[in-house]
C-alpha cells in the first residue's frame, strides 16, 4: 500500500480529525488574544503588575506541553475545553509580552500630543496606541497561532480529538503512513494560519494608513 492509498481509504477520518482540529486552534487562538490583550492592556497601565504577571506567563510556558495538558486533568477533567485551558494559557507569554512591549514602544510625544488634542484616556489607547503597536501585537497572534496548531496535537492524550490522534496512534502501531497522515495536515494548517494572518495584518495597516 502506497501514503496515497492510505489517504484514499482513511480520507473522511483524516477530514473529521483535521476539522476537530482546526475546530480546538481557531477557539484557543479566539480565547487566547482576548485574554492575552486584555492583560497585556492592563499590566502597560499598571507598570508594578508587567513583571509579576510576565514572568508568571513565562514560566508556564516553559512548563512541556504534555504536563501541562496532564495537569488539566485532575483539575478540568478531559475533552476539548481542558485541552482550549491549557492552549490559552501556553500563548500568554507571546500575547501578553508583545501587547505590553508594543504599547510602551509608543513615543511618550505622541501621547503627549494625542492628550494635547483633548482625547481621553479610552481614545488615546485605542486611536494611538492600539494601532501603533497593532504589527507587534500581530506578530505575537501569529507566534500564538503557529504554536497552537503545533500543540493541539497533544491535546489527543487527553481526549480532544485532532489530528494527534493519527500521529500518536502512528507511533503506536508504527504505521508510518498514519504518522504522516497527521503530520502533513499540522504543517500545511500551521502555514496556512501564518500566512492568513500575515494577509489580516497587511489588510489592517493598507486600511489605517489610507
């Protein structure tokens, strides 16, 4: 039997796997910039907060992937949203650090000068700041977006589906057409995720510099 014949006879598994997996990314990604800007935001306002809560997002992520979607279990159980908790909370360094640092990169006479205009605190963040730092928030989206399609794959060890089924099923029975039939499909999702948002970000920037 050829990859192609294998692909042939297992193709609506392979699709079912690939859509649960792009399913659990596009939600943890959803979640993770939501709260990744939100405390990113938060902790540029309130300085004492940035490198408390940036080493804490730092050292979770240095936690492996495989522990930290074990230790899910006694606390969340096992599924998709345990599995959606612990990719949240694997993108926070990349989100949080870049949203602060892209923030605090904004020129203090711009600020001064959006102040002088009379715009206020609300306005400043989100017609000054927000945009100028809009590419590097972007680049850790993107980071976040890569990692994400990566790592689901382990959330398979605890019963979220996706494609790390096919990969860890693959090591199991050493079938090596079923370890690629996961594999592929991770590589092309995670370039493809890169490069849609690459083309979201030229998008956004063409629009705010019209």
């Amino acid at each position: 039997m050829t990859f192609a014949e294998y692909v042939r006879e297992n193709r609506d598994t392979i699709v079912h796997l690939f859509v649960q997996h792009v399913n659990i990314t596009v939600k943890a990604v959803f979640f993770s910039i939501i709260v990744g800007v939100l405390i990113g935001v938060l902790i540029s306002k309130y300085e004492k907060l940035a490198w408390p809560v940036i080493n804490v997002a730092n050292v979770i992520y240095t936690i492996p992937s495989l522990a930290l979607f074990a230790l899910m279990i006694p606390i969340l159980g096992i599924g998709k949203f345990p599995a959606i908790v612990a990719l949240v909370l694997y993108n926070q360094i990349v989100l949080v650090r870049n949203t602060y640092v892209g923030i605090k990169g904004v020129e203090s006479a711009v600020l001064e000068s959006a102040v002088g205009m009379g715009m206020s605190p609300a306005q400043v963040l989100f017609r000054v700041q927000l945009p100028l730092a809009f590419p590097v928030i972007m680049a850790g989206i993107r980071t976040a977006a890569v990692i994400t399609v990566a790592t689901a794959t382990i959330a398979a060890t605890i019963g979220a589906g996706g494609l790390g089924l096919l990969i860890f099923g693959g090591i199991s029975s050493l079938s090596t057409f079923q370890i690629l039939a996961g594999a592929i499909p991770t590589m092309i999702l995670a370039n493809a995720a890169d490069w849609l948002l690459y083309g979201v970000e030229v998008l956004v920037q063409r629009k705010w510099g019209s």
